[in-house]
C-alpha cells in the first residue's frame, strides 16, 4: 500500500510535468505569433528580374489598412496565406498549452490546499 505522502508527491510531480507541457506548448505557439508579427510588421527586400525591391511592410501604419504590392515579386516572397496558415496551426498548441498549464497548477494548488486543511484538521483533533 503506497503511503499517502508519497502519493501526494507523485501527484504534485504528475501536475507539474503537465504543467511543464503545457508551458512548452504554449512557447511554441508564441514562437510563431512573435515570426507571424516579424512578417506582418517589418519592411524585406524581394528579388526581381536580378535586382532587389524595395517592399513595404505588410501591415501599415496608416489609415489606408494593408499596404499595396509595388510588384509581383512583394507578394509571392510574403504570401498572406501562408502567413494566415501559421496562425491557424498555431491555435491548437495555444489551447492546448493553456488548458495543461492551468489543469496542472489548479491540481498543485488543490492538492497543497487539502493537504494543509488535513493539517489543521489533525492539528484541533490533538487539543
């Protein structure tokens, strides 16, 4: 019969390796929004017909929305669906990530909770 102290440890040592999981998916799905921002927000060179163009940044910072393509060499170098694509096989690691994450430190906290009511409890049984 396994004593229930090393059963509590075992359990706490489960919820933090899930919780460890869910941290690392969640990384991962920041990871990719962070690329995803680079490439929305930043201003890159595109080569065409052997010399490089100037683009604009995909997103821009006026009132006009998303910037117009000076070419055709602007758009096929940041192509939005491929960029749309990243975000969409981002959102399952991100849900994932925050439903491990927060199941494992909800079971920590309740477990270190009962654990200390028992305490108390053993503590005024004694008086």
């Amino acid at each position: 019969m396994t004593h229930p102290l090393a059963f509590a440890d075992a359990f706490r040592d489960r919820s933090g390796r899930r919780q460890a999981w869910g941290l690392g998916l969640l990384s991962l799905a920041f990871l990719s929004w962070f690329w995803l921002a680079y490439q929305l927000f930043v201003p890159y060179e595109a080569a065409y017909d052997g010399k490089d163009v100037e683009c604009p940044a995909r997103v821009a910072l006026d009132r006009s929305g998303l910037a117009p393509w000076p070419d055709e060499a602007c758009r096929l170098r940041r192509d939005t669906t491929e960029l749309l694509g990243v975000l969409v096989v981002s959102l399952p690691f991100a849900v994932t990530g925050t439903v491990l994450y927060t199941s494992g430190g909800t079971a920590v906290r309740l477990s270190t909770h009962l654990m200390e009511l028992e305490r108390l409890q053993e503590v005024a049984r004694r008086r």
